[in-house]
C-alpha cells in the first residue's frame, strides 16, 4: 500500500490574464515539471480561483473527457458547439467529450473557484466521436448520510454523469462529526483533494489545499475531523488500454535519451 501526500506547496502553480485567475495543479500537463505526472487514467486536476473574475478566451480540445465542478460561486462555459454561453452555479457540473474536436471559453464571476479535471479515455475509440456536453445541475448530485458523514456521487456506474472513460468514480464526501471512514477501493487509485478541513491515516495529517494519492489496498480507512470535505476520485489502477499519457511519456524519455 501507498499513501503519499502532496502538499498545497507542492503543487504546481498557474494563472491566467496577469493572475485575475490563480490555479494550483495537484497533477499538472506533462510540461508543467511538476511532481506528479499523469497517472491511470487520471491526466491533469486544477483548481483554479478568481477573487475579480476573469475569462479565458476560447481554445481547443480533442480526444480528452474535461469535467468542471464549480466549487463556490459562479462560472460561465461557451463552446463551439451550441455557440452560447451558459451558467453554472455552485455545485454543478459539466463535461465535455472533446471526441472529433471543440473550442471552449471560460468565465469565472468574481468570488469563484472550481475544478478542472481531465480524464484519458481511450483515444482509439473516441478520437473519431462526434464532441458532446452535458451540465448537471446540484440538486442532480444529492447527499447520502452514512455513519457520521455524508457522500454525494457524481459519477459511479454511469450515473449520473455520463462518462466513457472506464472504471471512473467521482463523489464529495463531508464529514459532520468526527469520523473513521472506511471506503473500498480494490482495483482502483483514490486520488483525493481535501476541500476543507483535515483527514488523518497512519498519523499523517493531509489538511486544505493538500492533495492525497492511495494505491494498493483492498479498502482504505482514515479519520475525518468534523466538517472536513473531501474531492474523491477513484480510477483503475491500471487501465484496460495505453493512455495518452504513457505514450507521451515514452516519447519524452527516447528524446532525452537521444539528447
């Protein structure tokens, strides 16, 4: 069993428009240099803030599936595909299939942050796909109270965000007193984000802004304090098929090695 922790420090930094828009990367693109590279089929995770609001202006995507979820405040999406720009309030969600090919903008509203995740599908099978979306509303994602804490789930089993990359499985969990929490995850990697608050396993303490990674264990038990919030994301702990991110990878040793 693994149990790593990388700290808020750690991560890596990014921005946007002179800083209107701050982001730290638990797992930033390749090129970022930052201590976590991409891994099963997990590829890249910000967080990203913005205390006046700013956009970023419309780029491209392809092949990748790229989920939002709107942490506090509100943030506006516009692509190519539907040529509009939609709203998403605190706790919604979206993805876009990039599939065949999409632009995207963003707009963070002052006072707002969200998550930026994207997932490595199998590119064989979606690259040539026709590129898709779908927001999700928060009263889509309702919480299950469980032994002193509470999980909402927003996608697990297809349900209820839609997603082709396999063996995915994205839920929240918030702790409302103080809790041991035990969660499976056999066959899988939990990578998780701790909101807020401070969860503990084998002493070690992961607080806000601090970014978790579990592999190897049939299931995992930790200690959550009273209103601790977790981002939880579990994903194979080994994918079916070669990611992107493997074949990227090797192309970037064999060129250092050349060099």
């Amino acid at each position: 069993m693994a149990y790593k922790i990388i700290r808020k420090a750690e991560q890596v930094d990014g921005g946007f428009n002179g800083g209107e828009i701050l982001e730290k990367k638990p797992i930033g693109f390749p090129q970022d240099g930052g201590i976590v590279k991409p891994y099963s089929n997990l590829f890249y995770w910000a967080h990203a803030w913005s205390e006046k609001g700013s956009t970023i202006g419309l780029h491209p995507h392809q092949g990748f599936e790229i989920l939002s979820f709107v942490l506090t405040g509100e943030i506006e999406h516009y692509d190519t595909g539907i040529n509009s720009w939609r709203r998403l309030n605190t706790g919604s969600a979206q993805i876009i299939r990039a599939g065949n090919g999409i632009s995207h903008a963003e707009r963070m509203l002052p006072g707002s942050s969200f998550f930026q995740i994207w997932f490595d599908p199998d590119l064989k099978k979606t690259i040539n796909n026709p590129a898709s979306y779908d927001d999700y509303q928060p009263e889509r994602f309702p919480w299950i109270t469980v032994n002193g804490y509470r999980i909402r789930y927003y996608s697990a089993n297809a349900q209820p965000i839609s997603m082709t990359t396999e063996g995915v499985e994205i839920f929240e969990l918030e702790a409302q007193v103080n809790s041991d929490v035990v969660l499976p995850v056999k066959n899988k990697t939990a990578s998780v984000f701790v909101i807020a608050g401070k969860m503990i396993k084998e002493g070690k303490e992961a607080a806000q802004g601090d970014f978790v990674i579990i592999t190897y264990q049939q299931q995992w038990h930790f200690r959550a304090e009273a209103g601790t919030r977790l981002f939880i994301i579990n994903t194979p702990a080994r994918p079916s098929y070669t990611t992107y991110a493997e074949k990227y990878l090797r192309y970037q040793e064999a060129e250092n090695l050349e060099d």
